[in-house]
C-alpha cells in the first residue's frame, strides 16, 4: 500500500452506476480519490475510516484507488501514544469474562460463599451481596454499551478488539448471558437476605414465648403413596402445649422504597405489586405433608391420638410496610400477632393440646428425620470472579478514555 487516507463519503448500491455501490478517500494531500466498495478487501466500510491504498488508472485515465484496505499502523501509533500519557497499561491476555458455575450446597452456605465475596468486594450496602452482585452487572451493561459505540468507529474498535480491549462478538454474547445469571442470583441472595432478616424476628419472638422450635429444617418430602420423593426446607417448626405449627416467613415489603400490597384471594394465590402471581399457600402444604408424613410414620407417636399431631399453618409477614389484604381462610398474620395466632385455640378451650412428654417425644422425632445439609443445585461465581471483574472494568475505563480522546487522536494523524 503506498498511500493513506480516511473514507470521507459512501455512496451504497447504485444500478445506474456501480454494483455495491462506491466511495471516495480524502488523501493526505487533500486530493480526493474515487474507489468501489467491491475493491475494500474488508466490510463494511463506513464514513470515517482509516484507510491505505493503491492507485491505478482507469481506460479513461481517471484514477483511483484499488485495493482499499484498513490503515491501522499509524492509528495504533498513536493509541499507544495517547495510552501512555494516561499511564494506562494494556494486556495482550485474553479479555475475562467472570465466570459462575454450577456447584451443589445448601442454601447458607451458598449465601454465606457470596457474603465472604462481599466482604472482599469491599462495597457497602444494606442489602449484601446484592450490591457487589448489582455493580459487576452495571459494569457489564457499561461494557456492553460502549462496545456498541464504537460500531461508529469501526477502526478504532477492530483495533481494541484485536488486543483484547473490548470484547468480541463472542465474548459479548457471554457477558450478556453472564447478566441473566448474575440477576438471577441477585434475585436470589436479595430474597435470602430480608428471608434471613425476617427469620431472626419471628425467631426472637418465638424465643421471647419460650417456645420450641426446629429453624429451617430440611424434611423428606413424600407423594401421594407415602413414597420419599425428594426434600422440602422449612423456616420454622414450633411445637409447644399449643400443638404444631408450621411457620412459613415472608417479608415481603422489607424494602422501603418498593410500594408493597399483599392480597392473597380465596383459593389461597398471593399477589404482589411488581411480583408474579405465587401460590404461596401450596408450597406450605408441601411443609404441612412432610411434618405430618414424618411424625404419623414415626413408631414411638403411634400411642397418640393423630388429631395432637396434626400440624397448622400460619405465614408470618414480619414488617409493618406491606399493606396485607387476606381473603382467604389461611392465617397470615404479622409478628406482633403471632403468639395470639399460636394460642388462640388453646385459650378457647381451655385445654392444652401437647404435654411436656409429648413435645419432647414430637422434638425427637423430628430431629431425627432432619435432612441435615441438604445440598441443591446453586450457580454461584467461581474463584476468579472478582479478579476477572475488576480487570473487565480495568479494560473498560481504557476503551472509555480512547473513545474520549478519538478527535485528538484522528487530529494528531491528520
């Protein structure tokens, strides 16, 4: 290539004229030099490209130029140049895109990998880990954004995508996958932290009562044949004189800045602003079956009358934020109003539904049905998480700062 230019002007397909259609390059000498798109030996070309060429004469002894391609040498110049009165350090390593994996552990130890993560994230938010989970996404979506700026400068992004400074199309399509995981996670760990906020509540009102009880505890669950098919986590399990009672915890409504009004229609679906329909009700029948699958199976209970060992359900909503609209016939009751929900049958008739012996005996048998750890299926991120993010937004901010600096570097060249 003996000349250098930049692509001032694109016509796109004319059938009067020129198949592909045709373009013109201002030279450095500000001649101005007709080519054919056909003749680039790279696509798409576009306005504003950096280019070197030859030039040839037409039958008419018209010239120009023929072939056309990408003039990155002096371009790379002075990115470098311009990088190095930053004091910005490139890397020929591969762009990371931070990985999750798929590991199997219950659901603390799940929560408490991404706590430690946190910790070292070093970020401080109410809600942990979400906020190191909720600023990596932002970097991605950063990432991502500035990418597709660059499809305006399509020299300038062929170069930073060659030395692993901004993504390929492979590795976007990666960290735009990588943000559905890291939401879901997100989800997750927000829902595990006021799950876990509102479970220390009902568990200090419980302790206030002197009750007893078993905290998440994992139980076999059973179908419709009295078979195990698999495993149900509880939030509580009290068994006291007033029988057995099987708290499920929601706190919806914890955060503050989300409106929150919970209705919860006859047939036992529970509607929130902003949520999805759940039926919340059904999943505390799963917890209902599995209690009551254990103790009627259990030889030791089997001199007791059942009625004693059937289980009620109650849903504790332990925040005063949540509007609760309730018409169905379940008991959903706030922490305050707990210990009354617990009692109330008891004190109408005046007789106590469990002894001393009995609760323990209902305690031992519980206990020893516990599925202790319990591991399920959680994506989590894996040991170069952190590292990978930090080096990603590393990278980024040096995309950011060449596409800051692009006038002045075509300037400097022309």
């Amino acid at each position: 290539m003996e000349f250098h230019g930049k692509v001032r002007e694109i016509v796109p397909y004319d059938h009067r004229r020129h198949t592909g259609g045709y373009g013109f390059i201002n030279r450095d000498d500000n001649q101005s030099i007709f080519f054919l798109l056909a003749w680039a030996n790279y696509q798409p070309v576009q306005v504003g490209d950096l280019v070197e060429f030859e030039t040839e004469y037409d039958e008419n002894q018209r010239i120009h130029a023929n072939p056309v391609g990408r003039d990155e040498g002096r371009l790379i110049k002075q990115v470098k140049h311009v990088l190095d009165q930053k004091g910005y350090k490139t890397s020929r390593k591969k762009l990371p895109v931070p990985g999750v994996t798929a590991m199997n552990t219950n659901m603390a130890a799940a929560y408490e990998t991404l706590n430690a993560m946190q910790t070292q994230f070093g970020l401080d938010n109410d809600v942990q880990p979400a906020s190191m989970l909720s600023t990596i996404n932002e970097w991605i979506s950063e990432t991502v954004e500035l990418s597709n700026k660059f499809d305006d400068e399509p020299t300038l992004q062929s170069i930073l995508v060659k030395r692993n400074i901004l993504p390929k199309p492979k590795q976007l399509e990666e960290l735009q996958n990588l943000q559905v995981m890291i939401r879901k996670m997100n989800y997750e760990q927000r829902g595990r932290y006021y799950g876990v906020r509102g479970e220390q509540i009902v568990q200090a009102k419980l302790e206030q009562h002197h009750l007893q009880y078993i905290k998440n505890p994992t139980l076999p669950e059973f179908d419709v044949n009295g078979n195990v098919v698999g495993a149900t986590e509880i939030d509580f399990i009290v068994i006291s004189m007033f029988g057995i009672h099987v708290l499920e915890v929601k706190n919806y409504g914890a955060n503050k800045n989300q409106e929150q009004r919970l209705t919860i229609s006859k047939d036992g679906q529970w509607n929130r602003i902003g949520a999805a329909q759940e039926n919340v009700t059904n999943q505390n029948d799963l917890h209902i079956a599995a209690v009551e699958g254990v103790l009627f199976d259990a030889k030791t209970l089997q001199k007791l009358d059942p009625v004693k060992l059937l289980a009620t359900p109650v849903f504790v909503i332990p925040n005063e934020n949540v509007e609760i609209v309730n018409r169905s016939s379940e008991a959903v009751v706030r922490v305050g109003l707990l210990y009354e929900t617990l009692v109330r049958e008891v004190r109408q008739k005046r007789q106590v539904v469990l002894s001393p012996t009995e609760i323990a005996q209902v305690l031992s048998v519980l206990q020893e049905a516990l599925e202790e750890n319990r591991e399920f299926q959680y994506f989590l991120p894996d040991g170069e998480f952190l590292n990978d993010a930090y080096e990603l937004q590393r990278r980024y901010n040096i995309a950011q700062y060449i596409y800051e600096q692009r006038e002045k570097i075509y300037q400097a060249i022309y």
